[in-house]
C-alpha cells in the first residue's frame, strides 16, 4: 500500500528531518509513480492513473463505497478544501462579502414550502 509506505518513510525518525517539509500526499504519489514504472508503466500512464485515484467524479454515489474508499474521498475534499480556502492572513482575503444574484429569471416556487408553512 503506498499510502502506507508514506507514512512509514515519513515518520521514520531517521528521515523525519529532511522530509519535514514534503507532504504525506506528494510521497503517496512518488510511490504511485515507483509502483507503476516497476509494474512497467510509463510516466504519463501513471501520472494519469494518480490523477484518476485522486480526483472526485461528482456523480458517483458515495453510499455504495465501503469504508476505506470512503474515507480516501473524505480525505481528497479535505484536502481540496484546505488549499482553496481563504485564510484571514491571505492577501485577497475579504471579510464579509456580500453578493447580488441576477434576478432575470422567473423564480420557481416550492411546494414544500407553500405546504409547511400552512400546517403550522
């Protein structure tokens, strides 16, 4: 499992040091990539292969996976969350924004809305 050979190269007191600065997904994916050159692979079939493993289809039924894979995609939006967020120290970060959304369309209403609000 290369996951697993990550972490252990990465907690590996001997190696602690000089990794400090390279994260568990980047040595994951040097794995990845060693797996598949010592499977025969070339570097662009297994870079697109990573690629598939860690990208998330949207319409793929999250219900139907066990729980590791479950957990593998919990972990890729995580991950994905983590770098697209805006932190207070970023320096477009801007507090409070406030957004108008065109009103060009005819809205359409719900009936569970209607109905919810005359039962009580």
């Amino acid at each position: 499992d290369c996951g697993m050979a990550a972490e252990q190269l990465k907690n590996n007191p001997r190696h602690k040091a000089y990794l400090e600065g390279v994260s568990l997904r980047q040595l994951r994916k040097l794995y990845r990539l060693l797996k598949g050159h010592l499977g025969g692979e070339s570097l662009a079939e297994s870079l697109e292969k990573f690629r598939q493993e860690e990208t998330i289809d949207p319409e793929e039924d999250m219900n139907k996976l066990d729980d590791k894979e479950l957990a593998k995609r919990k972990s890729i939006m995580d991950e994905l969350f983590e770098k697209n967020r805006k932190k207070k120290d970023d320096p477009d970060f801007i507090y409070n924004i406030e957004v108008e959304f065109p009103q060009d369309e005819q809205l359409e209403s719900c009936g569970w809305d209607l109905e919810s609000g005359e039962e009580i």
